[in-house]
C-alpha cells in the first residue's frame, strides 16, 4: 500500500492510496474523524472504510488532514480541512482520470467534511457518511443534497445521538425521496464501534451497498 505526498493548500499531505486492477475503476476519498479527538487516516473505522472499497474495486485514498502525522500545516476548525480534501480528491482524479464514478466517505467529523465536498464537487456520485455528527455541526448547507448516499449510525452513541441523525436523514429523504438514503442503523454500536463484530457489520452493510450501487449503474449503463 504505497505512502504518497500531495501538495495541499498548507502544505504537504501524508496519504495511503491502493490502486485498482481494473481500468476505468470508480474512485474513493476516505475522510478520517477529528484531529483534536486523535481522528488519523489509521482510525479503524477509516481504515475500514478505506478496506473495505478497495475490496470492491475501487481505486482508493485516504489521507490525514493537515497538522496530522505527517501532514504540514494546523488543525482549521473544518474550513481548511475541506480544503484539503478537495486537494486530495484533485489528486485522485489526476492519476485516474477515465474513473467511472466519483465517491466519497467519511466518519465523523470527516463525513461532515465529506458532505461539504459533495455540495461543491458536482463529478461526485455519491457518499457513506458514519455517523455524522449533526448534533455538533450544522448540515443546513445540504440544500438540498445533490446524490443518493448511505448512512450508518449506532444507536447508543454518545457523542452523536441517534435523534439528530434520524432528523438529518428525514430531511434528505423529503429532498430526494424515500430511496435517497440508505440508511442503517446497528443495533448498541457506540460512536467507535468497539464492540465484538461491530466494526465487521460496518463494513459488511458498505460493501452491500457498493455492490447494489453496482448493479444499478451497470443496469443505467
């Protein structure tokens, strides 16, 4: 799994990127959790993440946000960490530029940075979002939201309760109808997914997604 240095809006960014085999394959950006909580590009659930698209064939990036391991620059409150996702994801096109789809995932404070990134980037094709905190943040800027995506919430969650992603959802869902989102919900996850299976039903619930994400594109195509 090659280590790669993209130049960012502060400086360099540290990354880890898996290339897919097969030509014109989709694209992913993993966006990782809150740095000043001690969210890298190696949380598990990023890493996860990160895994499990790579497994599906995607050529796949995750990265740290600036002031992160090896990446230069500060911690910017969000504004300078979607700068540098839209950086990254500048990165990923380049070096795969007949992709068949553009998607983006994250956890956390990284999927409000993911959906950010959605709003602006219209080539992306849709999103995972894990346990979007929209209880610390707001997400009023999905007005409306572009793309069908997924949503994955634990339901004993303490840092993002389950009510505030419930009622993010039933927005997305009168912007795009029922089908909009897919939305899981996995019965006594906490925000970290520590318990025994849970990070492994994460990951099985993206990858069927993907694969039904597949299937319709392959139908439309």
């Amino acid at each position: 799994m090659p280590e790669i240095m993209i130049t960012g809006p502060a400086g360099r960014l540290e990354g880890r990127y898996k290339h897919s085999k097969t030509p014109g394959a989709p694209i992913a950006l993993i966006l990782h959790p809150n740095p000043q909580r001690g969210g890298t590009m190696n949380n598990k659930i990023s890493y996860s993440l990160f895994q499990t698209f790579a497994d599906q064939g995607f050529s796949t990036l995750r990265f740290n946000f600036r002031g992160v391991g090896r990446s230069q620059g500060e911690f910017s409150f969000g504004e300078g960490e979607l700068s540098d996702a839209a950086a990254a994801l500048d990165w990923l096109q380049s070096i795969n530029p007949s992709s068949s789809a553009v998607w983006v995932a994250g956890f956390s404070f990284g999927a409000w940075i993911g959906m950010q990134l959605l709003m602006r980037r219209p080539e992306i094709d849709s999103y995972v979002s894990v346990s979007p905190p929209a209880n610390i943040y707001d997400f009023n800027f999905l007005a409306p939201c572009p793309n069908e995506g997924m949503i994955i919430q634990g339901d004993n969650d303490p840092i993002v309760n389950i009510d505030s992603v419930n009622k993010l959802v039933e927005k997305l869902r009168e912007q795009r109808g029922p089908q909009g989102v897919d939305y899981r919900v996995i019965p006594g996850a906490g925000h970290f997914f520590n318990n025994e299976g849970e990070t492994e039903a994460l990951a099985a619930h993206v990858s069927d997604y993907l694969c039904r994400a597949s299937e319709v594109q392959k139908a439309a195509a």
